[in-house]
C-alpha cells in the first residue's frame, strides 16, 4: 500500500461524483483529502494498480482546481507567472510547468493547456487552489506595468457553467475506451494525438477536451475535461461501455503507488515541503526556461541552479510479506552504511517496495546498492536506540538492502 496522506478537516467537500463513490465503494473507503471526500479504493489497491498497468483505470480528479485563464493578456501574464514557456505554446498543446514565489520557492507543479492565444487552462493541486488563486491575483493586482488587470480574467472553472472538471483514464486500454465514448468524425485524430496535446470534442452530443496527459507514467493516458453537469454521465458511460475492456474506477491508493512507481513528484513530498525541493532536485529541469526574458523567481532560481546538493532518486527494496513497509522520514545509506538522506514517499507493488528519497548529490549511481534505516515510529522505539530522525553523515546499521533504479520509469 502506498503511503496515502490525507486531511483531517472539519470542512469536507464532495465531488461531483460522491454519491457514484458512495455506492462504488462504500462510506468506510472515503477518506478526507485536499478538502474532498474521496475514496481510497475500490476493488483494492493493487488489482487497481494492475488494471491501469494493464487495461485501464477512470480516476475521479474533479477535485482538482482548473483555472480558465483568458483575455488579451493571458499570455504574457501565464509566461510571467510560470517557468515553462507559455509563448511556445500552439492551440491544442499543454506543458508541465511551475509556479514560484519571488525567492524561487514552488508554489505548485500545474499543467498549462492552450486553446488558443487568449484562452487557456491551467490544472492546479487542490490543496493549493486557494494559495494559487490568492497569488495570481496579487501579480495582476502588483504588476500593472507589465499588464492590465482587466486584461486577464481568472476564474475557478470547475463552479461555472459552462465549466470544465477533470476526469483521468489512464492505461493502454484507454483509447480503445475512449473510441466508445465520442463521435466516429473524432477517432483518428485521437488517435493520432502525442503526449502533451489535446484535442476538442465538440458535437451536439458532446463536448469535451481530451488531454494526452496524466499522473501515472502511462505512455497511453488521457484527461477528460467536461462540464460538471456532464461528469457523472461520462463517468457511468466509459464504466458501462468498457466493461469488456477491464476498464475500473480507481482511488487514492492506486494513484499514488502508480504515480511513485513511475517517478512522479507530489507537491510537499519531491517538491517544496519541509525540505524546499525544487524543479531541479526533482529531476525536472527542462519545465524551468531560465532564458526566458522574466518570471517570478527566476533569479534566486538560477543561483540555485548551478548550487544545489541534494537530488530526488527512486530506489527499489525487497516488499514480499513480512518484511517492515518503508516510510517517508526512514534513512537512505550508502555504501558506507553512511545516512545520505531520507525516503520521501514510498509504495508496496507486487513483491517490490518503490521509495523516492531525497539523498546528497553524486552518491549513488544507478544499478548500485543502496541500503536502509528504518526509522523510529514510535516513542518505545526511541527509547531502544532507534533514531527518529536520522541526520546526514550518521553511521548507521542497515535494516534492508536495496538498489537505485532509473530516476523515471517507462512503461
């Protein structure tokens, strides 16, 4: 099981979909998270984890913020607020990208979608939606010189009708799903769609924005962008139509031990959080265009650049029962047995346990071995010895023998 963090709020939303969960999986696997009721699994995690590893699975992201960016300075002001290049952006492309603040600190990890030179989308963590929302307007409201207030509008999209949620339909089955789902007129430009485009679904029956994009590292992957009115309709739609395709909805759990077996960062976890990490710690340094002209941060960003020590890196452990999960906070050791960071997320799958770790540069290489400390969980552990939170340059004891994989993996 993956290590699935969620909130503990008072104040709990529910998606569009909630009452479908309800009835999927039952009251008792909704957990609180960024907000929203959610559910942690259905069918159970690892049979989730495999369907979209070999069939497909539909995840409910409608909790995900989507921002309508529009007027006639979208785009300068979307290039200024990001760190990838807005302005390279053609209509039915999208990119990963960042948002700073003014010491180069990640605000949040987003995709921008164009669908046109005035009018984009940007996909932006829930539990960041209020401190995005918050920041862009302070930038519109600051930097008059560099564009008109009134001339960009942003909106929360997800409550406007027309509006836009997100749906994900992830695994090499998904095409063939989505064929079932839109009109024939559009099947082979899906088809032919490449990572990072989208294309526009709009007929009298349907109107959807389908993205080659996703959270699991699965070459065949799509977002569904439809109008909140719709989603229940679509969700029951590829459900009911795709059966024979093994086509299952899938929770949290699923969606975190996918997106850690492929290498993917979560926000507070591979980046920013306690430990600041940035873009380039977590191997991302392609979505920051330090030759573009201005952005928000860009100059403690390029300082550090060309400075930091520390790397985000994916390591595999032994997982088959018996052996202790590992967690975030355990130490990563080196060949020395010397602590050289920390786990940052971690995943059981299969037999195999996935950790991402942030560990000092230059340490470890690929194929090496690698080892780990568990540790302390508790205040009786501590008391016998074990260090709750071990420091870098400690001379530890291995608890598990692992190896360093690729820092992505591909599917």
């Amino acid at each position: 099981m993956s290590d699935i963090q969620c909130s503990s709020t008072d104040t709990v939303n529910k998606t569009v979909l909630y009452d479908r969960h309800l009835a999927l999986a039952g009251k008792s696997r909704l957990a609180p998270f960024a907000g929203y009721l959610l559910p942690l699994w259905y069918s159970g995690i690892a049979a989730e984890h495999k369907a979209v590893r070999t069939a497909a699975g539909l995840f409910d992201v409608t909790h995900m913020c989507v921002l309508g960016v529009t007027g006639p300075a979208a785009l300068p002001f979307l290039d200024y607020l990001t760190t990838n290049s807005v302005a390279a952006l053609t209509p039915g492309r999208a990119q990963y990208s960042y948002i700073l603040d003014d010491h180069g600190h990640v605000l949040d990890d987003i995709i921008v979608y164009c669908l046109d030179p005035s009018r984009y989308m940007v996909v932006v963590n829930a539990a960041n939606t209020q401190k995005i929302k918050a920041w862009s307007s302070h930038i519109l409201n600051t930097r008059t010189d560099l564009f008109a207030p009134s001339s960009v509008t942003v909106l929360d999209i997800r409550h406007e009708s027309p509006g836009r949620v997100d749906l994900a339909l992830q695994g090499p089955a998904s095409l063939f799903a989505l064929f079932r789902i839109i009109p024939s007129e559009y099947h082979l430009r899906l088809e032919s769609l490449k990572p990072f485009e989208l294309l526009h679904v709009d007929s009298p029956q349907l109107d959807l924005i389908i993205a080659r994009t996703g959270y699991t590292g699965e070459k065949i992957a799509f977002e569904l962008f439809i109008d909140p009115s719709k989603a229940t309709w679509l969700w029951d739609a590829i459900l009911d139509l795709c059966r024979d395709l093994k086509v299952i909805p899938c929770g949290l759990g699923a969606r975190d031990s996918l997106r850690i077996e492929a290498g993917l960062p979560l926000y507070g976890h591979e980046l920013d959080g306690p430990d600041l990490i940035s873009p380039y710690q977590a191997g991302y340094p392609w979505a920051v265009k330090l030759n573009k002209s201005e952005f928000i941060g860009k100059t403690a960003i390029t300082a550090h650049a060309s400075s930091f020590r520390s790397q985000i890196v994916r390591l595999s452990f032994p997982g088959e029962k018996g052996i202790r999960p590992i967690r975030p906070g355990d130490a990563v050791l080196d060949n020395f047995n010397t602590c050289i960071g920390h786990v940052t997320s971690s995943a059981g799958i299969q037999d195999t346990q996935i950790a991402l770790a942030l560990v000092l540069r230059g340490k470890i290489e690929v194929d090496q071995p690698i080892a780990l400390y568990y540790a302390s969980r508790n205040a009786a552990q501590t008391q016998l010895g074990r260090l709750p939170k071990p420091e870098q340059g400690t001379k530890l004891e291995p608890d598990l023998k692992g190896l360093v994989l690729p820092r992505f993996a591909k599917f």
